[in-house]
C-alpha cells in the first residue's frame, strides 16, 4: 500500500498529546457554533485524531478556496526549478497577446512574478471583480493599477489567478495535472479532485481546487519534509524555503492577528512560528515545525466575523498547551493507564459521532396549526418572492420531525425540505448544489431555516419567517461569496 494512501496512526499520548486536549477543541468549536467539516492532526508523521462531519467523509471533496493559491506557488516553484521562468521575470513577458492595445500601465509593466507571488502586486482589488468580462487574466494587465508594485501587501487573487494562467501555459497542461505530474500522484492525491475553471477555461487558481482534506494533509506533509519523500525530492527544497518563510510585512493590512504575522509566495505566516494554507471560510493546512504537528480543517465561517481566528484560539487554548516532548504515560494517581485508556476510547467515540451543525430549539409550537399549509401572498419585494408556504409533518400531537417550505420567485416554484433536530440532505433548487436543511421554532411565533450549502459552493442560507395574526414577515440572508442574490432582504404578506 502506497504510504500516502493511510499515514501511520497512533494515540494522541504515544505522541506527546493527551485525548482529552483533542476533545476539547472541537467541544469548544462546537459550543461557540463553528460548523466545522473535518479536522485532522499528525504529529511526527503518524495521524493521531481524524474526524468528518457527516455527510462529509474522508474522501469528499471539499472547495479549498484560497488553498488553491500555495498550489500555484508550488507550481511556480517547479516550472522555475525547470528553467523556464525566474520569479525576476516581468509579468507582462508572457501574456503579450492580453495587454491592452492603448498601451500597458508602468506600474503593470514594473510587475515581476516574484511581486505576485508576495502578494505585492500593483493592484489593490481582485480585477476580475472591477472589469466584467469572461477573460480575467485579461482583466488584471487591463485595469488600472493603484500602486507601484513589490512595495505592499494587499490581497489580490487575480494576481494568483494570473500565475495559474502562466503555469499552464508554460507547463501544456491544466494546473492540476502538472502538479499531478509532478508531485501529486506520488502522494496518492485524489484522482477526482479537479479545480474549477473561469469563463475562457483558466483554472481558479486563486480559490477553485475541489479536493480532500486528506490530499491537504500529504501535500503539507511534503513541505514539512522539506519536498523530500522516500529520498527523492519531489518539490525544490529552496524553493520551500524561501516560499514558507515571511517574504512581506502584512500587519497593516490584515484583518485578524493571526493573519498579521507576514506572507510568503502564497503561503501565509501564523504566530507560535507556523505556517499555513489558509482558504475563506475555515480552510486551513497548519505546519508548526517546532512541535512537527499538522493540522488540517475544513469549515464554513462565513457570515461569522472572526470565525478563522476562533478555529486557530480553540487550539492554542486547548491542544498547543498540552504538547509534550515525550510520550504521556501513567505516573500519577490521575493519569492512569486506564484513565488514559478511557481517554483514548472518548476520543474514539467523540470523532466517530460528528455531523455536520444543525438548528436546536423547539419542534412544535401553538402556531404550527394555524399556519401549517396555509399560503401567504408577499408584497412586492426586491428578491423577487410572490408566495409562501410553510407545511410539517408528523406534526399532529406528535413531535413534528420534518417540513418543507414552499416559495414561488422569478425562477418559479420550489420547495425546500427541511428537518428538525437533524439535517436533510438535498439539492438546492435552480442551483442544484448539495444542501443540508434544518429548521427549528426560534419562538412560538418565529420559524428559522438554515439551508448549509456542501458543494463547490458553501455558504449559508437563512429564512426566518415571522407570524403576527395573518400576516408573516419573511427575513432572507445569505453567506456565500458570489450568488444566492435574491436570498437577502425583507418582505411581508398575507394569509390567502
């Protein structure tokens, strides 16, 4: 068996770690309502804790987001152990057939790969988002730059979109097959994980990778040994280097501390001398070389302020403290071998039983029956709503375990299906990515609805619904980047 395919196991005490710590990170993660997707820790090089939250199951695929972008720099790093660029080069060397025909801005012109790749490139916004049209590595030489290049720091994924471009156009091949070529398929790297392509079929290489949490684990346990596995180096070992150690200050212009402790080629410095793969919304592949231990998460904190920096608090407040250099063995009246035992088993059990977040409250109240089934005409409304209804069933005198929620829009007439006390898996209507619905009484005369969307899109959906006499209020909001427009806003109506 191929060593990648299952990494070696141990108990969190045989490496240094107690169970209990690991429970209580993700107890603490799910006590201030993260929803957490998985969670992974290796310590020298044996996995000690893995857990999915189901649906979610090991081989998965998850959207990285912004992890996309280390895979690019690693690229970038082969094709220049190759000889085929300098990370010196300017930028607009190799895309003369997208500059613009009036001419190319000095800043754009001053661009280097090197600038790029620091996160310092001359624009101050992602362009594709500020030009509108279907070629976006056209958009990022087209628009005007804001500063002159490798000065600052300012995020821009066009800029790492744009280094994508160059890798597969240097390279024949999509992104990720070269990296496959490469690298990945040494490690065993999913052979259905694929990234996403912009409208004139460029990989995404600033968020599109579809992949497992599993795949992020190997390909941070190569950077961890230096690009090295089984005596042959699969990446360039100075290129690892220079691209995991801080190559620009970005403490002025991040938004949370642990995001201010520097930036390399893609890859972002953490405090506690780590480094990470950091995608929106809870992607994380953690190295912290002075303890060699490897965390990997998957979550959805979007639409929670601060979210990533909860997931990376509950660590430092729960495991980081109980590292120890040796194996935890029994020695006290407290710490047994069989309290470390029973400590082993809990943990076993802990991550056996985790499920992706869903609603708590109520499953009944004195509502239920006046509006059950009944339909609403809304008021005009900019989301475009006409008509809503609200159903359960096994309502009855029985506990109501499930429902659906019924809505006429511009698109036409859907329905949602939702649980109580539980998820429903289904397919969002129209836009047809996987879902998990719940749904709960918030108050005898307030029903939520939580639509966790699990595909290439993830995100949230509220739908808070607000009886008073007839009428109900209906409150929309999404958390997800790009679509879902028409879930967001107010309106009110009338029983019919």
């Amino acid at each position: 068996m191929n060593f990648f395919t299952d990494f070696p196991t141990a108990t969190p005490e045989e490496m240094g770690i107690t169970s209990e710590s690991l429970i209580g990170f993700l107890k603490r993660l799910e006590d201030i309502d993260i929803p957490m997707h998985s969670a992974i820790v290796m310590r020298h090089d044996k996995v000690i804790m893995e857990t999915y939250y189901k649906p979610y199951e090991r081989n998965t695929l998850h959207r990285m987001f912004s992890i996309t972008k280390s895979f690019v720099s690693l690229g970038i790093g082969l094709l220049e152990e190759e000889g085929k660029l300098s990370l010196d080069d300017h930028i607009i060397q190799y895309f003369p057939e997208k500059l613009p025909v009036e001419g190319v801005h000095p800043y754009i012109e001053a661009m280097t790969i090197r600038d790029m790749l620091r996160m310092a490139s001359a624009h101050d916004k992602t362009t594709f988002k500020v030009m509108l049209i279907d070629d976006w590595v056209k958009t990022f030489f087209s628009v005007t730059p804001s500063h002159v290049p490798g000065t600052c720091f300012s995020y821009d994924t066009s800029s790492t979109h744009t280094l994508a471009a160059l890798v597969e156009k240097l390279s024949g091949m999509e992104l990720l097959n070269y990296l496959r070529s490469k690298f990945l398929d040494e490690l065993d790297f999913s052979k259905d994980a694929y990234c996403m392509k912009d409208p004139v079929g460029v990989s995404m290489g600033g968020s599109g990778m579809m992949a497992t949490p599993y795949d992020l684990l190997k390909v941070m346990y190569l950077i961890a040994h230096k690009g090295l596995n089984n005596g042959k180096q699969l990446l360039p070992a100075n290129y690892i280097k220079e691209a995991t150690a801080k190559q620009i200050d970005n403490y002025s212009k991040s938004a949370t501390f642990e995001e201010m402790q520097g930036y390399g080629y893609q890859f972002w410095c953490t405090t506690h001398n780590g480094i990470v793969c950091y995608g929106m919304g809870g992607q994380l592949a953690l190295y912290l070389p002075d303890k060699d231990l490897i965390l990997i998460t998957t979550a959805d904190t979007q639409g929670r302020q601060g979210g990533v920096q909860l997931i990376y608090d509950a660590f430092w407040d729960t495991v980081y403290p109980a590292l120890s250099d040796c194996p935890i063995i029994a020695n006290s009246s407290t710490n047994t071998d069989d309290a470390i035992l029973n400590s082993q088993t809990a943990l076993t059990n802990y991550v056996g039983s985790r499920q992706l977040m869903y609603l708590h409250g109520a499953d009944t109240s004195p509502f239920m029956r006046l509006i059950n089934s009944k339909t609403f005409l809304l008021d005009n409304n900019k989301m475009g709503f006409t008509n809503i209804t609200l159903s359960f069933h096994n309502s009855g005198n029985d506990k109501c375990t499930s429902g659906q929620f019924d809505y006429s829009n511009l698109s036409g007439n859907h329905t949602l299906k939702f649980a109580i006390g539980a998820n429903c898996i289904q397919q969002f209507p129209s836009y047809n990515y996987t879902t998990a619905i719940s749904g709960t009484w918030c108050s005898k005369d307030t029903f939520l609805i939580k639509a966790h969307l699990i595909d290439e899109c993830i995100g949230n959906i509220f739908i808070q619904l607000v009886f008073k006499n007839d009428t109900v209020t209906l409150m929309m909001r999404k958390s997800e980047e790009t679509m879902f427009q028409e879930f967001d806003g107010f309106t009110s109506g009338k029983m019919i």
